[in-house]
C-alpha cells in the first residue's frame, strides 16, 4: 500500500511519539509498504527504507518545539496542515495514518481521496490537558472532549499504545455509536534490544562521570514536569540518611533534560543539600543511552499522572536492570511487584524502596530478571510486527468496502 504518515513532530527526535512514528515507520517498510512521512521542520535525518520524509516550512519566530501542547505546536500546525494538502493534490494513497491532532488532517485525508484513516491515538486529549495543566479551567476540560470526540468521529480505526487508553476511549466511541475498532499496539520493537555495550565504552563513560565503585540510580527520558522528578530529587536526602555508612557515594544520574530545565533542578538539589550527589545530562542520542543503562544499579521512572505508558519503559525492562516506579495505574498492564519495585509517590516511600533495593542484590536480580522475560514474552518484535499487520489487513478490507 501507499501510505501517508501525519505526525506533527519533530521526527526524529528521542522522544515518545517521534519513537513511535519511527518504529511503525520501519514496520510498515519490512511489511512491503510505501510510507511518505509529513512531520515538521525540526528533527534530525533519518533513513527508512521504502519511506519519503517531506518537512512543513518553519513558522517565523519558532525554531523549536518540545513535548506537550503549546502555542508554538499550534503556530507550527498552519504551515503543517497547508503541506499535507499540497502532498494530497500531488498523490494518491491508499491509507492514512495520523498521530495526535494530525487526526484533524487524516479526517480531511480520508474525505478528500475516500481512503481509510487510522487514528493512531497517542493521547486522550481531556486527560493530557489535565496532564499539562491546561485544563484548570473547566472551558479547556470541555473543548478537551468535543476536540477528541470531533478526531475518533473522522476515524475507521484507532491504535492505542496500552489497555489504559483503550479503556478511556472505548466509552466514548460506544456513545458516538461508532464501530471503530480499538487496537493495541504497544510502542516496541525498532529501536529496543540495543543494549549490547562495548566493554571500552562502559568503562569512558563511567570515568566521564566520575563513577567509579559508585552505586547508580538511573533516569532517562525528558525533564518535563509530568515526569514527576521533583520526587526522586526529595527522596534523596532520606536515602542519604539511611545509607550513610553502606552506600556513601551512591549517585542519581538523570539524562534527557533541556538547559533550563536541568538549571532548575539544580537549584531545587541546592535546596535539598543533594547537589553532589546529583549528576545531570541533556539529551542524548538514542544509540548512547545502552550505555549509561549498563552503569545503573537501579532505573527509575518517578512519574504518576497520565494513562498512556512511556516509551522508554519497554527499553528498562530489557535492559537486565531492576526498575523502581511509582505505584500508578499508569503503570499496571506492565508492572506489578513481581517484576519491578513500585513504592507509593511520597519522598519517603520513594526512599524506602530505594534502599531496600541498594541492599539486596537477590531482590534486584530477581526483579530484574521478571521485567526482561515478560519483556521478551508480551512484547516482542515478533508480536509487534504481527500486530501492524494485522492492522494493515483490517485497513485494507476496510479501504475495499469504502470503494464499493
């Protein structure tokens, strides 16, 4: 088939959607498909066999964008939505896929050249306007619902990356009285099981940091506040205090911020007294973080809110490393506590699970050991691809019906 990816994103970017567009990107070029991908201007190049990248213009004054909704990422869409119609006028597809409000385009898609549209639903706009703090008015709570129920009513099929989201839309859909299927797909397969590291590399990256016979509480992934990292920051001093003689030079080393968000959490670690014993890094590229996984101890994901998993959590659990986490519905078709460490999100809870994992090493493995093998068992490249497809099939006859 032909098909035209819609993701306003900065592709490729190391972040939960451009990973995602990536991977069924890459999927759908191994399954035989051609895939044209309209993102925005910002992102770094990237090769995908069978696969066309075309960039929107840049929209004056803007010149870069970061997760969440925001003023820029609407300004940027006027030029996006103008580049999708002129790549519709050039070609004919036979599909569109959409990811977050490029819906909104893979609606008009779908009228325009009478093909099937996916709505690949990354989020579940009323709950992500709560999750960034835009719904504190009850206006935004309400456009949050007509905007969502206005992007499933353009939409012969949805993907969801996790039961959670599945389980918030389903209701919805049932009311519209539409018969959209709801697919699970959860984000795996292209670019996990890197975490083979050359002995060499391990080694100058622990020198780089200054962690030589030091015990490493690992966070990756952005620094935005739904990440919930003040959290881990006031659980330090409390591990601090109970480790003082068996672990002193235990450091937490978080990787993936932006300069001034990394400036504020190093003068929120002043404030606390953990300054030096806090190791912060920007981003880095995807092919460099099994490198700093293979310095964890532990690997830790703080965040509490929102219903759509990380990305990043199928990388922790293949990566042999135990995993402490919230205890958050967020979390729960993944983790329980048979595979991983979840402690409640106060700072002393959060602590004390922390050095019940510092000091004992069976229990780490263990942990450890669960994570990777229901990793390998649930979400395997196997699966994912056989999902796609499946998916591609369903789209397929559904693309027969519309042309009859």
């Amino acid at each position: 088939m032909r098909i035209l990816m819609i993701a306003p994103q900065a592709f490729f970017k190391p972040s939960g959607t451009p990973f995602s567009v990536y991977n069924r990107t890459t999927i759908l070029s191994e399954l035989g498909h051609q895939v044209d991908i309209v993102c925005y201007p910002f992102g770094e190049d990237t090769r995908i066999r069978n696969c066309t990248i075309i960039r929107s213009p840049r929209f004056p004054s803007v010149r870069s964008i970061r997760p969440g909704p925001s003023l820029k990422k609407l300004l940027l869409d006027i030029p996006f939505f103008f580049t999708v119609r002129r790549v519709a006028k050039k070609k004919r597809y036979d599909l569109v896929i959409s990811h977050e409000e490029g819906a909104v385009m893979g609606r008009w898609m779908r009228r325009r050249q009478g093909i099937p549209h996916i709505y690949d639903m990354h989020s579940f706009f009323p709950i992500m306007f709560e999750e960034w703090g835009v719904s504190r008015w009850k206006l935004f709570h309400h456009l949050g619902n007509v905007f969502q129920r206005f992007l499933l009513r353009g939409s012969d099929m949805v993907i969801v990356n996790c039961l959670n989201l599945k389980e918030a839309v389903t209701p919805m859909l049932h009311a519209m009285k539409s018969d959209a299927p709801v697919i699970v797909i959860e984000n795996t397969a292209a670019m996990r099981g890197q975490n083979q590291v050359k002995t060499q590399d391990r080694a100058r990256l622990k020198r780089q940091l200054g962690l030589e016979d030091k015990a490493v509480i690992l966070y990756t992934g952005s620094f935005v506040p739904l990440q919930n990292l003040d959290l881990l920051l006031e659980s330090i001093p409390h591990v601090q205090k109970k480790l003082r003689k068996e672990f002193p030079k235990t450091r937490w080393v978080l990787v993936g911020g932006e300069s001034d968000e990394i400036s504020r959490l190093k003068k929120k670690a002043e404030t606390l007294g953990v300054l030096d014993a806090l190791i912060l890094r920007e981003r880095v590229p995807p092919q460099d973080m099994p490198a700093y996984l293979s310095l964890a101890t532990i690997v830790a994901s703080p965040r509490v809110r929102g219903i759509n998993v990380p990305f990043k959590l199928f990388s922790l659990m293949e990566s042999g490393k135990p995993i402490l986490a919230s205890r958050s519905r967020l979390y729960r078709s993944f983790l329980d506590d048979h595979n991983a460490m979840l402690a409640d999100a106060t700072p002393e809870d959060f602590a004390k699970a922390t050095v019940r994992l510092l000091k004992d090493r069976t229990l780490r493995q263990r942990l450890a050991k669960a994570a990777f093998e229901k990793a390998k068992r649930d979400y395997s490249a196997e699966s994912y691809k056989r999902k796609m497809r499946d998916a591609c099939r369903m789209a397929a006859k559904i693309g027969k019906r519309m042309r009859r």
